[in-house]
C-alpha cells in the first residue's frame, strides 16, 4: 500500500511538472502574415493569402512560373504583443519523393521576409509543399509549425534554367548586336584597268597628233619659210621639252614641294626665251632687221 500510495503522488508531481511547463512555454503569434506569388520585380501580384499562427493560407494547388516568386512575410509577436525572435524560422520544402530542403528566414525586430525563387530549387521534384517552423532555444516559446502550402508546382527544367537576361532577350528582344567590322573600300590600284589597256590609249594620245602632222605637212610645206631658227627660239623649245621631262620625272617620283623649285626655274625661261622669240618672229614678219 505504501509503495502504491508513493508511486502515485510520483505521477501526480510528474504530471503537475509537465503542465507547468506546457504553460509556461507561450506559443507564437503571427502578425501581418501574407503569402503571396507575384513578378521578379514585384509589379504584379497575382495570388495573395493572409494567415495567423493558427490558420493556414488557404493557397490550394498553385503553379509557379518562371518568371514569378512566392514571398512571405509575418511579424512574430508574444503573447503580450511585443516583437519577439526566434531562435530559429525557416521554411521546410519536401516532395512526393521524401526530399526535403530547408531555407532559413531571416528575421530582424521580430520582423520576417523571406521569398523563393523557382530556380533554387533544382533538386526537388515539379510538385512541393512547404511548411513554417518557429523554434526558441530554450522552454519559453512553444515551438510553432504551420503549413503554408500544399501543393506547389514549380515550372519546368528548362524555364526554370533561363536567367533574367534570357527571359528578357526572349520577351522584350534584348538581344546583343553582331559585332561591327569596317570593311575598307577598293584599292585605286583594283580599280585601274590592266596595263595592256593603258598601253594602247597611251600610244594613241601620242601617235595621233603625229600621224595628223605627216598627213596635213603637204599641204604646210609649202608655205613654210624654213630657216635656220634663232637662239630665243631655240631657248623656247629647249625650255618647253624641260618642261614636259619635268613632268614626267614628276609624275614618277617627285613630291610636290620637290617640283615647284624646278618648275619656276622652267617657267621663268620659257616666258623669257618666248618673248625674245615672238619678237624675232614679229620682225622677220613685218622685214624689220
């Protein structure tokens, strides 16, 4: 009787115990909890859901895009209201398979954002649920586990291996431009005709006057008072044949500035020995001695 009566006023204390210390471990509240799937860049909101730590976000079987991420948000607060932090928040991810993957949350003032983005998870299957847990190091808060989502399908492998910048040179055309190489004109040279061609217009231009001259020289014979030319008119000729070798040499390898010197020096000397000449000329004309 004595060992019975002990055993049980044992219970009775290990009882007591434990309800002390269930109500003394304060569960978690949740404030301002909104799950929501929206744009990359947070423009467009297509689905949002708000809950407590006691009712989970009715979500039902949703589909994540490529292009789109769920965000979480929730403010922790204690039975008194004020900020709490938990030792531990992060959201658990588990498939159809048993592969489970956990991601922290990060808190700060007892204020939690946390969003998931399709591509993080590629070691999971299509289809995902997600669940919150909420822990304190030691008994004073009631560990706290809700379940956000059942069902989520997250898009294919290959949507979800395009980043940012292939979605937008697939969506907006943000393709980068072929390279620009300068492409130079054709050469003088390649543009001249062959040498025979040259050849043979060259040998026209000069043969032509020539050929004129020994046909009209019957007809200018005649009429030609042929005398010993004088010394102004030898000076002429002489002056304009350098003249035409200057422009010849010129044309083979003088510069400009290398040419001018010469050409004045020609130029004074035709002028000077054509003036002498013309007088001899007008002389002889009109029988002046």
């Amino acid at each position: 009787m004595r060992l019975a009566s002990a055993a049980a006023r044992l219970a009775a204390a290990a009882i007591a115990a434990a309800t002390a210390v269930a109500a003394a471990a304060a569960p978690y509240e949740l404030a301002d909890a909104k799950l929501s799937i929206a744009t990359l860049d947070g423009g467009s909101v297509r689905l949002s859901r708000s809950f407590t730590s006691t009712s989970a976000p009715e979500l039902g079987a949703q589909t994540l895009a490529a292009d789109e991420l769920l965000r979480l948000v929730f403010s922790v607060r204690d039975v008194h209201g004020e900020p709490a932090t938990p030792a531990q928040a992060s959201v658990l991810l588990h498939d159809a398979q048993g592969r489970t993957q956990s991601m922290p949350v990060g808190l700060k003032r007892g204020r939690a954002s946390w969003s998931l983005r399709p591509e993080r998870l590629a070691n999971l299957d299509q289809h995902v649920s997600l669940t919150l847990l909420l822990a304190s190091s030691d008994d004073t808060y009631a560990p706290l586990r809700l379940s956000l989502a059942t069902d989520l399908q997250l898009p294919t492998a290959p949507a979800v291996a395009l980043s940012q910048r292939e979605r937008n040179e697939e969506t907006q055309s943000f393709r980068p431009l072929p390279p620009r190489h300068h492409t130079f004109g054709p050469t003088s040279t390649e543009s001249m005709p062959r040498k025979t061609v040259s050849l043979a217009f060259a040998a026209i231009v000069v043969a032509v006057p020539w050929l004129l001259l020994i046909a009209l020289s019957s007809q200018l014979l005649p009429s030609l008072n042929m005398r010993s030319p004088g010394i102004s008119t030898l000076g002429l000729l002489g002056s304009l044949l350098f003249l035409e070798l200057l422009a010849g040499v010129y044309w083979w390898h003088l510069t400009l500035f290398q040419l001018l010197p010469w050409l004045a020096v020609g130029g004074a000397s035709a002028a000077f020995f054509g003036r002498s000449a013309l007088g001899e000329m007008r002389a002889a004309r009109l029988g002046v001695k």
